[in-house]
C-alpha cells in the first residue's frame, strides 16, 4: 500500500489532480505554439511529440498516407499502449485522437495545440499508472495531419465535401483501425476526438452557434440561453444510441473532475450534449444539414468502409471558432490563449479525459481515483 501511494500521490495530488498544468503549459509554449501547416513546420512538431512519447517509454509509429483529393503526403503518429488482450478478440480498445496540424500561419495553440498536449498528458498519466496497475484493454493514442489543408480544400466544394475532408483520421480508419479488428476480431470500446479544449469566455454573448442550432438541438439552445450564451462550457457531440456508454463515462469523469470546484462560483465549467439522430438519415442532403456537426475528424468513425461496425466515438471541443475573440481574429489563437482562465479550464477537461480512458480500459488506477474521490465529497451520489 505504501508503495502505491508514493507513486500515485505526485500525479494525483491532495485533491485527486491528475492532469499537470505545467506540463500542459510547457507543451504548449515549446512546441505547439507555432505554425503547423508547411511540411517544414510538421516535421518540427513531430519530432517533438516522438520525443515526448518516447521518454515515456512508448513506441511512436509514423503512418504515411495521401490524401484522395491531393498529392499531398500526410503523416499521422500512433503511440500503442498494449493491453493484456492487445491482438486478440478480448480486446477492447480505447483510442485517444486529435489532429496537429494547423491553417496556414496561424500558430494553433488552440487548434489543436491543446488537443495535442491532452493527448500526450493522457499518455503520460496512463504510463504512471501501468507501473503499479493492471489495465485490461489497449489504448491507441493517434495524431492526425491533413485536416486543416484538406478543409482549406473543401471550402468551395458541394454538399459531399464532408466525405472527401479529414485525410489523416480517415487514412487511419480505412488503413489501420479497420484492418487491425478485422485481423483480430478485437472492438472497440470508445474513441476520443479532441478538438479545441482551451479557450474558456465566461462573458455573457461571447458564444455564437451554427445557423439552424435551435431548431436542431432545442434542448441545448435552451441551456445555452439560460447560461447567458457564455463561452463557459465543452461542447460533446454524439450519435443517439450507438455512443450513450461513451458520453456517460464522460459525463461521470467530468462530474468527478469538478467535484472540488462546487464553491467557486468564478469558474463554473459545464458540459452541453448535442445528440445526432443519425439512425434517420436517409440521403446525402440529411447530412448535409448535419454538417456542421460533422466537420471534423470524428466524422471518419461515424463513415467508414465496414457498415456492420461501430465505432462509438465522441467530439470534444470548445466550439473553436464560435467562442469570444476567435470568432474574429483567427491568429489571437496564439500565447495569448495561455490565460490562468483558460489553462485550470484546459486542466479540468484533460483530467476528464484521463479519468474516461481509465474508466474505459479498465485500468485498476480507477479503484484509486475513486476511492480519493469519496474520501473528499462523502455525501455525493455513487456513480454520479
């Protein structure tokens, strides 16, 4: 017992932190602080996320592609953390996804610096907690290139644009996720997208929406204006029915991660749901109407080239480009974003994040981070 204390207690800290803010901050600020859409610029960043992967221990695979719609070569890096099951139909697997690369000459601290730092402290909070506990399911950590020149692509195109975009995750979908459970009969059990988790406006009207939002998702465009169409909040984007198991691990690992936050009234993150009915979609013009919902790397779990396999799979962002100063000024997503605001935000979603994985791949670190957590809230609901 004493041993495990003396690993876990720098990680999970007197109150159960388990994401680092300096580590987050120092990734931030070192190497996803600059542009990455040149081929030059990429390189650079990858050599830096290899590195980071690699002083964990972790093998990095570089997944070399073309995308469809260009000549442009893409590299995405993969990081496997095997479990006990790994190639086999026991496994269960547990993918942890965002894209590196940026739009040309925007530094992306934002998008998807943060996505990427997430990734990475994900990975090195799970690699603290493989030396002392069992996990039973692998977790694939993949980064993917190419969105942002293949949505620089698709800004003129027609409706079917949303299944030509995305090169790098769908790359990874059809050439090595697909062929990898089909080999070996495995599942999967949840796949995160992470996709903007920075930017936190708690000003009132610093959120806009798509055009349509209301009528979509009535709900949400409920709780938004009851919060003042603050920019306060993460956004989850599900399918109805097939990703329900994903988003309530989520929604249970967020409720733990602010459990400690019930009396600051200052900082008061908060999760809005949107739910797509894609079981009635019937034409290529229901997606479309869908697009906007749809425009990102997630997609490419949602469409893929085996119509008898799920991939439930969430999209976690913090809206991007609807929220605050980034709705008009794309290159104040710079150092300007590392705001004590928006980095003890940034925090809490990573810890989410972390505490999903753990949730999903079944690492027994769960039994720890629960225990700490009935130890601080007693009173709370078991299981909420």
């Amino acid at each position: 017992m004493s041993v495990r204390i003396v690993v876990l207690w720098p990680v999970l800290g007197i109150w159960a932190q388990i994401a680092s803010i300096d580590r987050l901050h120092d990734d931030l600020s070192r190497f996803l602080s600059i542009p990455r859409f040149t081929p030059s610029e990429k390189s650079q960043t990858r050599i830096a996320v290899r590195q980071t992967f690699e002083r964990l221990g972790l093998h990095v695979i570089s997944h070399t592609f073309s995308s469809e719609d260009t000549d442009e070569i893409g590299v995405n890096l993969l990081s496997i953390q095997e479990g006990p099951h790994y190639g086999t139909p026991n496994d269960k697997v547990v993918i942890v996804a965002a894209n590196y690369d940026t739009e040309e000459g925007v530094p992306g601290v934002d998008d998807n610096g943060s996505g990427v730092a997430a990734v990475l402290e994900t990975a090195r909070t799970l690699a603290t907690f493989d030396q002392v506990y069992r996990r039973l399911y692998t977790i694939i950590y993949a980064l993917f290139d190419l969105k942002h020149q293949d949505l620089s692509t698709c800004k003129k195109a027609n409706k079917f644009a949303i299944f030509n975009a995305f090169a790098g995750s769908h790359a990874f979908v059809e050439e090595v996720l697909l062929p990898y459970l089909t080999i070996s009969n495995a599942s999967v059990s949840g796949v995160l997208v992470l996709d903007g988790l920075l930017h936190f406006d708690a000003f009132p009207t610093s959120q806009s929406v798509p055009n349509g939002f209301d009528e979509m998702f009535p709900t949400a465009a409920r709780e938004l204006y009851e919060h003042g169409h603050m920019g306060d909040y993460i956004q989850l984007i599900g399918r109805e029915r097939k990703d329900d198991n994903v988003l309530q691990n989520f929604f249970d690992a967020f409720d733990r991660s602010t459990a400690r936050l019930t009396h600051d009234w200052s900082f008061r993150p908060w999760l809005l749901l949107l739910r797509l009915p894609m079981h009635t979609i019937t034409s290529v013009d229901d997606v479309h109407r869908m697009h906007s919902y749809l425009f990102a790397d997630h997609s490419s779990f949602f469409f893929h080239s085996n119509p008898h396999l799920d991939l439930p799979t969430i999209h976690i962002s913090d809206t991007l480009k609807f929220r605050g100063v980034r709705q008009y000024c794309p290159y104040c997503d710079s150092l300007f974003m590392l705001s004590e605001p928006n980095m003890r935000f940034l925090t809490v979603i990573v810890e989410t994040v972390i505490r999903t994985v753990v949730f999903l791949s079944e690492s027994e670190a769960r039994t720890v981070v629960d225990d700490l957590y009935r130890f601080q809230y007693p009173y709370k609901v078991e299981g909420r």
